[in-house]
C-alpha cells in the first residue's frame, strides 16, 4: 500500500477521498486534503478558496462538471500558483485564482511549502490578477 495511504487509514482519514459537487462559493479546510471538488450541478460561477494555514503535501483536485466558472482562489496575500511552469504571485490583495469553464477541465493542487501551490492542469485554465 501507498505509505501516504497507509498514514492516512491509520490516521482514520480515508474519508477525505469524497468527491464534493458544490453549488455554491466556500472555503476548504486543510483537513480536507485529498478531496475532489467539482461545480456539478451549479447554475453560475463559484469560487473554491484554498484553506490558509495548508501544509507542505496539502492537496486538492479540482474538476469543471458543469459549464459554468469554476474558480480556484489564494486564501491570502503573496501566495503563488506555479502552473504547468508558469509562476503567478498573488499582487497582496489576496485575490489570485485559477478559473477555468468547461465541462472536465480539471487541476491538481499540491502545496509545496507554506503559501506555494504546484498545479497541474488539464484544458483551458487561466490565472486572473484582479
């Protein structure tokens, strides 16, 4: 067995591999690492914040279930995304995000240290800097 996997069942924290369709904006706990977030069965945009106090191996995937915005957001100032190679720093308003709008996009969010996401995208995913 996979020894992340295995910490994870002896931790009791299996559970978190749940997928969650969302029709509304939120933010996710640290705790729920692991888990798949969609925007099936929503009727506009919604907004996935990323949890503030994530830890280096926090990890989150992200699916586009129905063709509607999907975005995926920094919870704070100076947080980076590094997409496929490309680095996006957050300007310090906090308002960095990750959208994409077609049905089976997708993208894997993996917290390489404090405020640092590695993201690895399937289709169309564009960083926005409000």
């Amino acid at each position: 067995m996979d020894v992340y996997l295995k910490r994870l069942r002896d931790r009791g924290d299996l559970d978190h591999f749940q997928v969650f369709n969302h029709t509304s904006s939120l933010t996710l706990a640290e705790t729920e690492t692991g888990s798949t977030h969609t925007n099936y069965g929503s009727t506009g945009t919604i907004t996935l914040t990323l949890p503030s106090r994530a830890i280096k191996g926090t990890r989150f995937k992200f699916v586009v279930g129905t063709a509607q915005q999907l975005r995926i957001k920094v919870s704070s100032a100076g947080e980076v995304f590094i997409v496929n190679g490309a680095t996006s720093t957050d300007d310090g308003g906090g308002d960095l995000y990750l959208v994409a709008d077609d049905e089976g996009e997708s993208a894997n969010f993996v917290c390489i240290s404090s405020k640092i996401w590695l993201v690895d995208v399937i289709g169309t995913w564009t960083v926005v800097q409000p």
